[in-house]
C-alpha cells in the first residue's frame, strides 16, 4: 500500500497540504511526464521512509492547471514542501534519491 496521497483537486489541496499539521512533500506532475515516472518510485520511498515526518501528496497538473498556475509550476516534476501553510522549500526537475533525501531532510 502507498504512503503517498492523491489530491484530487483545489479543496483536497486546502485539506491534504495547507491545513496539514506536518509538513508536505507535494510532487506536481503529469503523466505524460518522462522524468516524473522516473522520480515517481523514489518520492514513494521518501514517503514509506518518513512517513511520521511528513506527509506526500502527488498532484496531476493536467487536471489542477489553475492550481498548479496559483503555485507558479511552469515544469514538472516540481516538488514544493509546505509548512504550516507555506512553501518552506522548492526543487525542479528529476532528482537522484540522494538529493531527494536531503531536500526533505533539510525542511523536516
């Protein structure tokens, strides 16, 4: 079973992300996305590997455009950890497992 949650549209990000008590890896992809297939596996590790740190969410820019637009996502994948509500942290493109990691790490 995944660890990694689906938001589904505008009031399920408010729910899942923005009223979140942990922070929130967010991965903004689409899946006619090459490099987000690629990093697909290692967001679902990161989530198995800090489930009680944080919570992921993977969101379809394709069916969230104005959304994705409120977030600035001009390039997929992007991964946004939020806060208490705010954006703590941003990283675009594929990332190695490595640098994922570490990315979460530093904003947990």
């Amino acid at each position: 079973m995944s660890n990694v949650v689906e938001v589904q549209n505008a009031e399920d990000f408010q729910e899942k992300v923005i009223s979140s008590s942990k922070p929130v890896l967010v991965d903004f992809w689409a899946e006619w996305c090459g490099p987000c297939k690629q990093l697909a596996p290692l967001v679902e590790d990161i989530a198995s590997e800090h489930k009680d740190d944080i919570t992921v969410c993977k969101m379809d820019v394709d069916s969230n455009r104005d959304l994705a637009a409120s977030y600035g996502i001009r390039s997929i994948p992007t991964l946004m950890i939020f806060s208490g509500g705010e954006i703590v942290g941003t990283e675009i493109g594929a990332l190695t497992k490595q640098q994922l990691d570490e990315f979460v790490k530093s904003k947990i």
